[in-house]
C-alpha cells in the first residue's frame, strides 16, 4: 500500500468515526432538548454543549472525508 492510500484510508476512517460521534451527540442532543422541554437556542434557552458538539463533529466528517475523496495531485515536472 502506498504513502498516499494509507494517507486516504487514515482520513475516511477518521471520518467514519467523526460522523459516528456526531450521530451520538446528536442523539444526546435531541435528549437533551426532550429533557429540557424546549429546542437549544429557541427563546432564552441557550444551546447546549452537545448541540454545538454535534454540529463540530459533522462538520469535520464531511472536511475528512471531501480530503479522502479528493483527486490525487502530481507535482508537475520543471523543466531546466
């Protein structure tokens, strides 16, 4: 397996577990606001950790896995 494979399977990994984190703090998201009885942010309630937490979490799966899929650069060749 070459650098740059290892490289991309690294990140899609990291991103699968990213997005499975974010799926869990949204589930402790939605718990919450069921706990509290109202939506995070609506009104004077203010948003919780895991709302913030779930929304970071996602945002960096889709960052890792766009740099997974992305297409693979080579360096151009100067000529002397």
């Amino acid at each position: 397996m070459s650098r740059n494979a290892a490289e991309r399977a690294a990140l899609a990994l990291a991103g699968l577990m990213l997005l499975a984190s974010a799926l869990i703090t949204g589930r402790l998201a939605f718990e919450h606001m069921q706990l509290a009885g109202s939506l995070c942010g609506s009104g004077a309630a203010p948003h919780c950790g895991w709302c913030v937490a779930a929304v970071a979490l996602a945002v960096l799966a889709a960052f890792s896995a766009a740099a997974a899929l992305a297409p693979v650069r080579t360096p151009e060749r100067v000529r002397a």
